[in-house]
C-alpha cells in the first residue's frame, strides 16, 4: 500500500534537487531528461476515485491549487516590477502579469515573476478540472476524451510554442501527461501492487535505469513545464522520454511503500509549502555556500545544500500551518475561511 504523504515527500525532494545549482553542475545530462518527479505529483490524484465536478468541489480544487498561484504571482510580479523600475513597459507588464494569470505558461512566468516553476500549480488545477469532468460524463464522451488526448500526445511539441499563451491554466503540459498518468496508475494497481514490495521496487528500478541509461546515450531532453516535447517526428525520443516518465514514476510508487521515516512523511505533508518557498531558501543557501566554501567538494555542497534548504523550508511550512492568521489567507480552503475572522475558524474546527 502506497503512503501518499511518504511518496509527496519524495516528489518535493526531486523537486528540490531539480532546482539545485550543485545537481545541474554535477548531473546534467540525468536532469535533462528530468521528468517523472513531476508526473509523479501529477499522478497523486489517480490513485484515488474522482471526485464529479460540483460547487463545493470547484470551490476547494480552486483554494487548493489555483489561490497560491495567484497570490505567489502577485507577490512576486510586484516585487520584481519594482525591482526593474521601468515605466515605459507599463502596458507590456500589465498584459504579461495578466497573461500569466490566465495561461500559466512559463516563459510568461519567468519573465512576470522569475519563476517558470509556477506553472505546476495551474496545471494541476486543469488535470483536477478535467478529471472531474470526466467523472461527470457518460461514457461516449469519456472515451472521445481519451481518444482525443492520446493522439494530441503526438503533436503538443509540434504546436507548443505559438499556441501556449492561449491556453488556459496550463492546459498544455497537462494534456500531454494524461495518457501518460493512466498508464503509470493502470501499471501499477494491475501489476505492481500485487508484487511483494521489494521485488517490485527491484524489477522497476531496473526498467528506470535501462531507460534512463538510454535517454542519458541518446542526449534527450525535455521541459515539460515549458512543453518542449519530442512529437511524432522524432517517435524513439518520444517513447524513451514518455518511458522514463512512466518508469521512474512507478519505480517511486514503489518506494513509497516503504516507511522512509517521519521527514519524509513531514515533508509530503506540507509538499505545497515547500513547494512555493523552497526557491528562495535555495537561492539564499547557495549564495551563502558559494562565499563560505567555495573550494568544498561539489557532492558535499550538493548534501548541505539539499539538506539546509530541505529543513528550512519544512519549518517555515510548519510555522505558517500552526500560525492560524497566515493559514488563513495564504491556505484557506474556501472563500468562507478566507472572509471571516480566525476566532470563528478556532471554534468551529474545535467543535
């Protein structure tokens, strides 16, 4: 049996360690084709049943992933509007922060906020969306679905760049890991489940290095917060990418059921939080590193950076969900928490 919050805290590690300046200088071509971690949050959801879209269910997908996009967005969009200080792209700043409101396209988002990261939380918002539509739909129009997005698979890389500013929330990256996401859930629960846990770990790891040794000889890369994708053109880029995906996510799964112990499981619990503020506890660790010990081993200030920006932000996490005033408005989980003051919130969780 899969433990969500032990495999969160092993996504938010990736997560991490796909945005460390040691990883990319020590591992580069393994990061590259760097994707599963990803789809391994993208997959949480699918091992649960599917919750048919309703008031109340919009209501909460909207508080639990498009909120903290927003008020990250903001935040930083003016933050880095005052840095830049400049008056004559008024206009231009105004569309771009609006845009990347709308579109959750990362090239928007790195130029608004100087974090292309943020495109996983609206991309989430729309696989949840989709979802739930889904499950409020007959079957004729669920196979269609289906149909329609495997074949889109083929030709997202192709498009990506002119037509991702009109897409909603993120919608691009999304529509390319669905068939991907089925895949890895069906694999799983059909085959990998029934298998001990250490024989399924070892038979997975196995597929993921092979596949993995192959992506790294071929050189592949791939962005799939960006959607630079490999398409129909270049097939055995596509399957050994979408296998190294779907490999590595599974090889997490098994994992996960393992007990990895209580930091782990802390740090999935508070995944979000990390999520958002890690960035800038990395940045900060690195500087300091860089002007302390510039001539450590790379690998060592890999470990201490890791480890530093791991704890920091789990703690920071920690703060914020046990200060009720700053859960509130930076978490709350429906408009009803946000408007009304945190005294009523305490008395009404207690009853």
């Amino acid at each position: 049996m899969i433990n969500q919050n032990t495999l969160k805290g092993v996504l938010i590690i990736l997560v991490i360690f796909d945005h460390n300046e040691y990883a990319h200088k020590i591992y580069p071509l393994f990061l590259a084709g760097f994707s599963f971690h990803v789809i391994g949050f993208l997959s949480l959801p699918f091992l649960r049943p599917a919750e048919p879209l309703g008031k109340k269910i919009l209501e909460k997908m909207a508080f639990s992933y498009y909120y903290p996009f927003f008020w990250i967005v903001c935040g930083m969009a003016l933050l880095n509007s005052l840095i830049s200080q400049s008056q004559s792209t008024l206009d231009s700043s105004v569309f771009n922060f609006l845009l990347a409101l709308y579109s959750g396209n990362s090239q928007v988002l790195k130029h608004v906020t100087q974090m292309s990261l943020l495109w996983f939380l609206p991309s989430f918002f729309s696989l949840m969306l989709i979802r739930g539509a889904l499950a409020s739909s007959g079957k004729a129009i669920q196979t269609f679905f289906l149909i329609s997005i495997s074949l889109a698979h083929f030709y997202i890389g192709i498009f990506a760049s002119e037509i991702r500013n009109f897409i909603p929330l993120g919608l691009l990256p999304t529509i390319y890991a669905f068939p991907l996401i089925l895949i890895i859930v069906k694999f799983h629960q059909s085959i990998f489940e029934k298998f001990n846990r250490a024989n399924a770990f070892l038979l997975i790891i196995t597929a993921f290095s092979i596949v993995k040794y192959s992506q790294i000889k071929m050189g592949l890369s791939q962005e799939l917060g960006f959607a630079m994708v490999a398409d129909y053109r270049n097939l055995p880029a596509m399957i050994v990418n979408d296998l190294e995906a779907i490999t590595g996510t599974l090889m997490l799964f098994q994992l996960a059921r393992f007990n990895l112990g209580q930091l782990i499981q802390r740090s999935g619990q508070n995944s979000l939080q990390i999520y958002l503020f890690h960035a800038f506890i990395a940045l900060i660790i690195f500087k300091l590193i860089e002007k302390n010990l510039p001539n450590t081993s790379m690998n060592i200030r890999l470990v201490i950076s890791m480890v530093i920006t791991l704890l920091l932000t789990l703690l920071i996490a920690k703060f914020i969900m046990k200060n009720e005033a700053l859960k509130r408005f930076l978490f709350p989980r429906s408009w009803n928490e946000l408007l009304h003051n945190v005294d009523v919130i305490s008395n009404t969780r207690k009853i």
